[in-house]
C-alpha cells in the first residue's frame, strides 16, 4: 500500500480516537479528557502506522486515489471534490517546498532494520495537469498562472525540490 493512502487511514483512525474521547466526557461524569499536543498526536499517528504496517491489510481504502495524497501535499493545492470523489483545487502557486512525502520516506526509512528503503514512487505530474485543467479549475488557473507554460513550469520545479529533498534524505531509486 502507498505510505501517502496508510497515513491517511491512520489520522482518520486517530481522528476518530480523539472524537470518542470527547463523546465520552460528555456521557460519563469524572472521565479524563485526552489533551494532546501536536508532538503527542504525532506519536499516536506513527503508533497506528506501524501497527498497520506489520500487518497485512485484507482492503486497502482508496487506493485507486493514492496520486491525490501526493498532489495535496503540493503548496498551492487543496482538496476538493463533490461526495467521495477526491479532486483538486488550485488555491496559490504550485510549490514542493516541505512536501510530506520526504518526511514520509525518511520515518519509514527509520523504521526498517538497516536503515535503508528500497524506493519512493511518485505519481505521474500529468495526473496533476489532467485534474487543474479541469472546467471547475479555470478560474482559479486564470487567476493564478498568466499561462499553461508557468504553471507546468512550477510543477516541474516542485517536483524537483521534492526528488532533491528526497535524495537528500537517502532516497536513490524514485
């Protein structure tokens, strides 16, 4: 399964946890409440995901739409969609900068005995074209890029500062 659709199953799980914790304070006199800071919720997120990943998973959630992991990770990119559709939303320039995918590699690159991962895949920057070139998009396009040529040109730019980010963390096969 790809690390972008396991993480995300996890915050839902988590999300879920701390949305019952509050439900409960509400049912039951004198129960705790769980107070978590950022740090704590990310320890909880990595618990859940290595729990996930040493176990197989019988259906993996929408996998068909793991590529929409990585664009939202995009600066300049939201999620939007109508139902259980994911898509798209342009919202600023289109950038890599701190993209999680890099932060995704090296905790699972931590994870592994040896330290080492064997490859990173990234979905295919058409993908992303295809879904901003949507009709419900243009606006936004017209407003933020003067041309195709300067978004695709941003695109390629962030897809480069993330495969050099990743290379910087040890990834050698992408």
């Amino acid at each position: 399964m790809e690390f972008g659709t396991l993480m995300m199953m996890v915050r839902h799980r988590v999300h879920g946890w701390q949305m019952a914790m509050r439900s409960q304070k509400g049912l039951h006199r004198g129960t705790t409440t769980l107070n978590i800071n950022a740090a704590g919720l990310k320890r909880m997120e990595d618990a859940a995901f290595m729990h996930h990943i040493r176990k197989p998973v019988d259906k993996p959630h929408n996998l068909n739409w793991w590529h929409f992991n990585f664009f939202w990770g995009l600066q300049g990119i939201t999620q939007s969609g109508i139902g259980s559709v994911p898509a798209l939303a342009l919202t600023g320039k289109i950038s890599g900068f701190n993209h999680p995918a890099v932060a995704h590699f090296e905790f699972m690159r931590n994870q592994i005995s040896g330290g080492t991962v064997d490859k990173q895949i990234l979905p295919a920057p058409e993908l992303c074209l295809a879904e901003l070139k949507r009709s419900d998009n243009a606006r936004a396009l017209n407003r933020v890029y003067q041309s195709d040529t300067e978004m695709v040109h941003d695109l390629a730019a962030a897809y480069h500062q993330i495969m050099s980010d990743l290379y910087r963390v040890g990834a050698r096969t992408i």
